[in-house]
C-alpha cells in the first residue's frame, strides 16, 4: 500500500498570515488530490494535481505537484477564518483499486 | 441534487446491541466506501465495494460487515456494538475508484 504523510498534523495560526502544508510519498503517485472538511460536515475535493510540477490556483490556495510526482504542498496566502478545518491529499493505488489518504492537516484560523 | 446520503445522523447504542448504517448515492457511481473519523485524526477504510457485487476489507474491517445492495445503496452493519466503534461513519462514492470521492454527511456514532 502507497502511504501519504501529511504534515504538519496540527496549526494554528493568526488571520492574515501564509501557511504551507505538505503532503508527501515515497512513492510515485500519477495524481493527487487535495480535500478540506470543514467542522461537522464531509471532505469535499478541492483540486487534483495529475502533471509533475504542476501548479493550480483557487483564489487564495497554490497547490503543487511535485516533479516526482511524490509529494504536493497546498499554500494559503492571507489566511482567513473560513479556510478552518482538515486539509486531506488522497492518491490513487497503483492497483487501481481505491484511494489513499493522508491523515490530514487540522488548521485552525484566528480572527 | 442529494448527492451521497446517510442514515441515521446520530445514534446511540449500548455494547453489544446491533444496528445498520445506510448509505444511498444518487450521481449513478459504480464505487462506494465506508470510512470511520475519529477525533483529530484522518479517515480510515473500513470497507469499499469498487462496483455493484464485489465489496473488499479496507484497512479496519473487523466488527463490521457491509452490503451492497444495488448500484445506489451501501449499508454497513455493526453487529455486536464495542465502545471503541466510537466515531463519526462516512460513506463516499466515485464513479470509479481513482476518481473524485463525493461523501456524505456522515454518521456519529457512540456505544456506551
């Protein structure tokens, strides 16, 4: 099975502020997906990366492949208190068969 | 549009009673998952049927068993209920299984 480690596991941070959070393999992944979980409801996909390098821009969130294609990383520019709650990345099994994910990114965002 | 759907929202058991978490997905997906959230932590797999008539353990299946029982529904079924089956329950589905997961809004679950 392909793991996903994601860290940091836990941040707290002040509005207003930039934070990178990283998600990050072993092995090669031939796409990876970003989802946020906000409090009492379910993930819900942000973005997928599929090209090594790739970046993608979704107002304030950068998110990056890697060349490799092992790891991303997912920045947030002027972070506001609505971008709160449990970033996953999720990569395909080589065996086709399901998904993996990481064990996510809990942020929280003071006003 | 529902999307994915789950029943019950909240449910208290006793140890050892038994009960059937119902999931129902209306976007005509071939795959659906069950997973469990504990507090703080990630999701964990607890079973997956990759299309209609095949289901296969996930990474925690024991105490639980599922059934799919059509192209649109995913039950799981605790049997003996454990304290530690503790959690919030989400299913998801995928029209295949790499592709985007679409979950519901989930299950919270507490055995006394």
């Amino acid at each position: 099975t392909q793991l996903l480690e994601q860290s940091p596991q836990f941040l707290s941070i002040q509005e207003g502020e930039n934070l990178t959070v990283y998600c990050n393999s072993s092995s090669v992944f031939s796409s990876l997906q970003w989802y946020r979980q906000e409090p009492g409801e379910g993930p819900v996909l942000l973005v997928t990366v599929v090209t090594g390098g790739e970046v993608k821009k979704l107002k304030r969130l950068t998110f990056q492949f890697g060349d490799a294609r092992k790891d991303s990383s997912l920045h947030i520019t002027a972070a506001q208190p609505g971008d709160t709650g449990l970033y996953l990345c999720a990569g395909p099994q080589t065996s086709g068969s399901r998904l993996t994910f990481g064990e996510g990114t809990q942020l929280t965002v003071n006003p | 549009n529902a999307g994915v759907t789950q029943t019950p929202k909240f449910q208290v058991l006793k140890t050892g009673q038994s009960m059937t978490l119902q999931c129902a997905q209306d976007m005509n997906h071939n795959s659906m998952y069950w997973y469990r959230q504990d507090p703080g932590m990630g999701l964990r797999l607890i079973y997956y049927s990759a299309s209609e008539g095949t289901t296969d353990k996930g990474e925690v299946p024991n105490g639980y068993n599922v059934s799919r029982l059509n192209k649109r529904e995913f039950s799981l079924r605790l049997e003996s209920a454990a304290p530690s089956q503790t959690s919030v329950y989400f299913c998801a589905s995928s029209g295949h299984p790499q592709e985007t997961q679409y979950f519901g809004p989930g299950t919270r679950l507490l055995v006394l």
